[in-house]
C-alpha cells in the first residue's frame, strides 16, 4: 500500500482545520459572538493542524528514510569493509628526471 493518498489527507486535513480555525477567530475578533464548530475552539483547531501536519511530517520523512536506506547501507559497507583485490598492482612506471632549461 503506497503511504502517499495518506500523507495528502494528512496535509489536507491539517490546512482544513488550520482555514476553519482562522474563520472562527476572525469571528471571535469582530464579534461578540462566540461560535464553536463540533465543540472546537479556534485553539482546537490550531492543535488538530499541528497534530497533522506534524504527522504528516513524520510519516514522509520516514518513507523517504525507508527508501534511501538500501544506498546508505551500501555505502557503509564500502566504507567498513576495504575492496581486496584479487590481482597484484602493477609495477609503477619509473621516474625519469626532467630536464631543465633556463
């Protein structure tokens, strides 16, 4: 199952609660009327987003862990475990003087 639709419903639903608690704020600010959606106040709300969004954070930052990780594990085992070569070097080339011309 790909975790992206979920990862968007997260998202969506973190700036949905996030719209509907400013709505209710700038009706907290120019009125007196004080309005609750579901028994939410504005600060529900704010909380409900950041849960989400947070969430959402989380679970994208571990997908994208998750399917990075077979390349880091190779790399470490390249860097703990040096490559023996199975064929002897070969011989330098030998070092010739230059000459010099002034």
């Amino acid at each position: 199952m790909s975790i992206l639709p979920l990862l968007d419903a997260l998202i969506l639903f973190g700036w949905t609660s996030l719209v509907a608690g400013g709505l209710l704020k700038a009706v907290y600010v120019t009125t007196h009327y004080r309005p609750t959606l579901l028994g939410l106040s504005p600060i529900d709300f704010l909380g409900v987003a950041v849960v989400a969004l947070l969430l959402a954070l989380t679970l994208a930052a571990r997908t994208w862990v998750k399917a990075a990780e077979p390349e880091l594990l190779r790399r470490r085992r390249a860097r703990s475990y040096p490559r023996l070569d199975l064929e002897p070097p070969a011989e330098p080339a030998p070092i010739r003087a230059q000459e010099r011309r002034i």
